[in-house]
C-alpha cells in the first residue's frame, strides 16, 4: 500500500526574504508532524548568495530546500528573446520561472492531498487583500490530487513578521539593509529611490538592467529607462511607476 497518496503533504515556496522566513518557522513550529516540501524558484538573477541563505535558514528548522527552476529559461534570457520586460499586468517571471516550475515539482514529487503554503500577506497590497487566505489550487487539483493554496500569515503586519523573526533569531538578508523587498536583484517594481541605493550596492545588477534595456529597445518601466529613474531619486523629482 502506497501511504503517500494518503498523507498530507505541505510544499512551502520559499524565497530567503522576511515573508517566507517567517512562514517556514511558523509552519515548522505549529505542524512539527507533517510532511513539509521547501521549494525555492531559482529566476536566474537572484541575489548571488541567496541559495545557501535559504539553506541555512532552512536547516535551523531540520529542513532542506529544493531548488527549481525553468528548463528552457532565466530571467535575463527571456527578457531578451521577447525583446521586453514583464510588467504588473503581465508578469512572465512570476507565471513562467516561479510558479511553473513549483507546480511541475509539486506533480512529481507530491502525493495526493497537498497544501501549498505562500508567504503572502494582505497588507502588502490592494490586490493582495482581496484574495482569499485558503482556496482551491484549479491548476493542480485533478481527479488524482488535490492541492490548495494557503496563506498563514495573510494578516500579519510587517512588524508582526519582523517580531516574530528577532523572537526566533532568525536574521534579515543583508539585501534589507538597502531595500525594503528581498525580490530579484533588479525588479519591476522597484522605486526609483530603490533603483538608485541598487546602483550603489549591487552595481553590476544594475548596470546589466541599463544595458538589456538599450540592446532591447524596451524599458524595465514605461516612465524611463532605470538610469533615469534612479537618477531622479537623487534630485528628488517624484515619477508615478503605475504601468
């Protein structure tokens, strides 16, 4: 008899940032009897170190992180064959290099009854406020599996997850130290304040952005090209990144 079908399984995506941090501890500390997947989704242009992060702040829990990625892909080689970035409508690095290659894994590595656990909050934004803290996974549930998608600290605030980290010891990445988000290295979404303080800590990320963005002919943001953004940052102007 093949108990794995009959045992619930957690995958717990896993990026390394503050969110996910403090969802892996809680997870681990209030269901130390389930069986637990970590997977982090590997872009292509993550932070140099984060892959080790993610397995030391793993292991204090027991645990070890499955790293997935696209096998065709990475983020700077997509960007380039479609000859534009992706934008807030259209987000090809969150559909095409994170939550691809996670359901792939979770259909071949999982049993039937599955609970994916995401570290995402509704403070973080409107939209995130609006989904639904438990809900049915319809790309994944099948007549075989069933899978939902979970968000356990959905109403936590983010002095809520910082507390709950210093509580535990379990440190912020260094990246914290300069931008409010541990995201990809250079992201759509970053401000131009953000864009200038990556200039001056993680240059050659920068500068790899800014070059792509001339051999493309498209901007990262429709308001300028992220030297121009990161270069109002430093007179002050104030540009409206809505895309």
């Amino acid at each position: 008899m093949n108990t794995k079908k009959h045992t619930l399984e957690l995958a717990i995506s896993f990026s390394g940032g503050k969110d996910s941090c403090a969802l892996l501890a809680y997870i681990c500390e209030t269901y130390p009897d389930v069986k637990k997947h970590i997977i982090f989704a590997d872009t292509g242009w993550e932070h140099d170190d984060v892959e080790e992060w993610c397995q030391s702040i793993a292991a204090k829990f027991g645990q070890t992180v499955n790293v997935v990625k696209s096998d065709t892909k990475d983020y700077l080689s997509m960007v380039e064959s479609r000859g534009m970035f992706p934008s807030a409508k259209y987000r090809q690095c969150t559909s095409d290099l994170k939550r691809g290659p996670i359901h792939k894994w979770i259909r071949n590595n999982c049993g039937t009854r599955v609970v994916q656990a995401i570290g995402i909050r509704a403070e973080e934004s409107v939209a995130r406020s609006k989904q639904s803290p438990l809900k049915r996974n319809k790309t994944l549930t099948n007549s075989k599996r069933t899978v939902y998608d979970w968000f356990p600290i959905f109403d936590w605030t983010e002095e809520e997850v910082k507390q709950y980290l210093a509580d535990r010891d379990i440190p912020l990445h260094p990246v914290y130290k300069y931008l409010p988000r541990f995201s990809c290295q250079v992201c759509i979404f970053n401000t131009p304040k953000e864009l200038q303080a990556i200039r001056r800590n993680n240059p050659n990320a920068f500068y790899k952005i800014a070059d792509l963005e001339k051999r493309i002919g498209h901007t990262m943001n429709p308001k300028g090209t992220v030297t121009e953004l990161a270069n109002s940052a430093l007179k002050g102007s104030s540009i409206n990144l809505a895309r």
